[in-house]
C-alpha cells in the first residue's frame, strides 16, 4: 500500500521550501521529493570543474535556447548569487499580447506582496551592503553610469558576513550565502518534514473519490532504482519553469482531463537575461573581477522607466570567459585563439567586465516532453524581443565605450551568439491567472495556487508567476510561495 501523508511536495526551491515549512508548522506530514543530492557547505567546492557544477545544475537545451537550473536540495538557491529584489509594481502591470489584458491576477500587485516579501526578506537574512563593502566591479560600473548622468543603488543580498571567497554560484562552502538549506528546509525538518533527496518523480495521478481526503498520487523512483509510491491530501508541485510543467505534461493521462491543458508549458520567458563582456581602460578604475563577492554589489535602474531593463554585475569564472571566444573589437578571427587571445586573458583579472541586464520581456518559449518524457524547449524569438535585446545591446555599449572601454562579447556577437537565447531565470510556463482560458493556476481568491480543474493539485515555482518581473526573481517566487501556502493550507488545513 502506499504511504500517505497530508502534502508531498515535489521540488526544493524557493516554492517548495516555503510550502514545506509553512505546511510542517501547522502540524501536517510533509515529505519533500527532490531529485538532487542534499549538499551543505562541507560537501560543496571551489572549482571549475564542469562536472561538478553539472552536478549542481540541470541545463536544458533547445535548439537556440539553453535554460540553466538547479538540481539539489534548495534548488537554484544554492548556485544563486543572493540578490534578492522585489519586482518593481510596472512589472505587475504587464499586459498579455494574447488578449490585451493585464497578465497578472486581480489580486497580486506590488501592494499585495508587500506582506509576503517581508516575510521572505526575514527568512533570507536580505540585507545592503554599505557603500565601503562594494566590490571595485561594482564601484567601476556606479563611476561609469554616474560619468553619464545615469543613477544606480546598492543591491540587497541573502548573504549575512560575507567572506568575499567570489565562489557564490558554485555553491557557499562557508555556509554565508543564505541557500533554502540554512532556513526554510531546516526548520521545516525541525517540525517534523521529511526531506528526501535522490528522488526522481516519473508521474503524478488523481486518486478515485473513494481516497478521499487524499487526491493525489506520486510514483518515484529512490537512489537505488526502486519505485515507491506516495497519496498526499495536497501535493505541491515546485520542480520550477522547466521541471513543472514536463511533469504534469509526463503524467497527463493520469490527471483531470479539466486542467488548462493548452496553457501547461507555454507562454515561457527567459527574463531578458542577456551578457556583455566588456573590457575597462587601462588609464582608469580598475575592475578587478576575480576579488570579491561574485556579484559586483551594483545595480542600476536608469533605463527601467523608458527600456524596462536593469543592469547588474555578474562574473564568468576564467574557464567560462575562455570557452565563449571573447575578442577586441575589430580583431580579425584568429585572434579568438592562439597568441592574442593568451594576450587578452592577461587582462581578464585586472580590466575585464561582465554586465547582465534582466527585464520584461514576452514568453516566447514554450517547455514540451520528448519521446523520454523529458523536457525540451521551443523558442521563437519575436519582434518585442528582438527590439529588446537590441536596446540592452546599444545601452551597455553606449556606457562601456562612453567611459573609453571596449565591448568584447555579447550574446549577439562572436562565438557567444552561437549558444542563442540563454537564461538562470526562466519563468511563466504553468501562470497563474483569473481565466482558465489563458492560464494554469488560479489565481481567484477561495482556490488560489491551485491548478484550475484540480483542487488540492498546486504549483508555486517560478513556473507560476504571470509574466517576466524584470529583476532577479528568487524574492518574488519564495513571497509567492508564501501567499500561496497561506492560501491553500488554510483552506485545507484550518
């Protein structure tokens, strides 16, 4: 006979975490399914091992896209770099191209959030650091934008006493980095939930009405091969915008034939994850990429009102740098490699910088299953994105050659480009919404986070939120999760 406990809960990031520790304090058995390993500082390294990073992260390919995940206990949590922003309230107001209407559910707003957010913010530890603590990365990309007239603001981290190791998204080996495995997850094992790792979900199915209280079934897969079975009275399905809706899609023949079927996988956006290499003067301020904190500290919203974008500092470690083929501008082909390009990397430590921008952009993608039942991707870039990529494109080069530097790689320029559209946010496959005609999850106060056509069957992840946020979105998942889980335990579990 299977086992059966009140929530099972598919996944381990920022929307699985939180329904796991909010369901376990109302006093409910709660078993946490996740594919990867448990891994804690001791277990973590500092190197550029590609086999050990692979072993943290999952990336999917498709063609001209390649979406990157966690795949761990705490999820993306673990190989983030700790910015944690809330949306800013524009991105809630985003209207769907589909039908001229606002993407986003009646009831969320910035406002609304605003309780969940703190929540968040106060489990993660967020906190700025002060101005004297920024990273020289950063400090060269506030000096630039201020050499313009352009504005930028010190980022809010989940990271309390940072060693500056610069080894962030490879996992804290210090334990500074506030991963789901230092909050969330603990406490929620500390009442009671049970956390297993190596565990790889196959399929989920409706139960017969003669189960009731229990609806739903899982069917797993243990480290050694064996199958086991789980029913569950509510079962949270957090695997995120890649991992859900391959799920569902996998399992479709055992779920209510009600759910908003067409929707499962679409309307996937990348975030408007884009990066640019740049490489500073010689005769001014000095990056230094490879000392400090990963992330430069740094983040500017001068462009948000007009282009809605922001632009922030990440890092490539040297390996990363030398397998994308960077080149000056105007260099001749070979330069990619042999003599210049050893000539180049001489200057990566010193005067190399990498610029990310994330923003509102439309869900051009769509997540489907191959014949493995594993997901692949689809992505056709459309005119909105393309003029976007094109205005993120001009702006950082704009600020990096209107400070005497040099743009010498993109991802639309050179080897880089070749890779397509990438993104570590990708968001919007199973959206929530007011209408099961253009979304998956309700988002109708009385059944809000379930799926439409399945009550008792909810996804909180990335995959839930309605439209791109424009910022880095781990804040906003794990608030949503937050009302989510409020939501749907006290009308389960009052």
């Amino acid at each position: 006979m299977a086992e059966r406990v009140d929530v099972c809960v598919v996944g381990s990031g920022f929307g699985g975490a939180v329904a796991a520790l909010r369901a376990a304090e109302r006093g409910r058995s709660v078993v946490v399914l996740e594919k990867g390993k448990y891994l804690m500082g001791r277990d973590l390294r500092q190197t550029q091992d590609p086999k050990y990073f692979l072993s943290l992260a999952h990336t999917h390919w498709g063609g001209n896209v390649a979406v990157v995940t966690g795949k761990c206990v705490g999820g993306g949590s673990v190989l983030y770099g700790g910015v944690s922003l809330k949306a800013p309230s524009e991105a809630f107001d985003v209207v769907d191209r589909s039908t001229g209407t606002r993407s986003w559910p009646a009831v969320i707003d910035r406002q609304a959030l605003g309780l969940y957010y703190q929540r968040a913010e106060t489990m993660l530890g967020v906190n700025r650091l002060p101005w004297s603590q920024i990273p020289k990365k950063g400090g060269v990309l506030a000096r630039w934008l201020d050499n313009l007239g352009y504005t930028c603001e010190r980022a809010p981290y989940a990271i309390v006493d940072c060693l500056e190791c610069g080894w962030c998204t490879y996992g804290c080996i210090y334990d500074r980095k506030q991963s789901l495995t230092l909050n969330y997850i603990p406490q929620a094992e500390a009442r009671g939930a049970e956390v297993r790792p190596e565990c790889n979900v196959r399929t989920l199915f409706s139960l017969p009405s003669t189960s009731l209280p229990y609806r739903f079934g899982v069917e797993y897969r243990d480290a050694s091969g064996a199958l086991h079975g789980i029913e569950a009275r509510v079962l949270v399905v957090a695997c995120g915008a890649i991992g859900t809706p391959a799920l569902l899609l996998r399992s479709r023949s055992g779920l209510p034939a009600e759910m908003s079927w067409t929707h499962v996988g679409s309307n996937l956006t990348l975030s408007g994850d884009n990066l640019y290499v740049a490489l500073a003067p010689e005769d001014g301020l000095l990056p230094t990429t490879y000392q400090g904190r990963e992330d430069g500290g740094v983040i500017s919203f001068a462009f948000w009102r007009e282009k809605k974008f922001m632009l922030e500092i990440v890092t490539l470690f040297p390996g990363q740098a030398a397998a994308i083929g960077l080149a000056r501008p105007g260099a001749p082909e070979p330069s990619r490699w042999g003599i210049a390009n050893k000539d180049l990397m001489k200057l990566w430590s010193t005067r190399m910088l990498f610029i990310g921008t994330i923003g509102i952009t439309p869900g051009d993608g769509r997540v489907d299953i191959g014949s493995t039942g594993e997901p692949t991707l689809v992505f056709a870039p459309s005119p909105e994105l393309n003029a976007f990529n094109r205005d993120t494109y001009e702006t950082v080069k704009m600020i990096v050659e209107g400070n005497g530097g040099e743009l010498i790689g993109s991802s639309f320029e050179g080897p880089l480009s070749a890779v397509g559209a990438g993104s570590v946010h990708p968001l919007g496959s199973c959206r929530l919404g007011d209408d099961p005609a253009t979304s998956v999850v309700s988002g109708r106060p009385g059944d809000f986070g379930e799926v439409w056509g399945a009550p008792g069957l909810v996804v909180t992840d990335g995959s839930a939120c309605s439209a791109a946020l424009g910022v880095n979105p781990s804040l906003t998942i794990a608030a949503l999760g937050e009302w989510i889980a409020e939501s749907v335990f006290t009308k389960y579990f009052p």
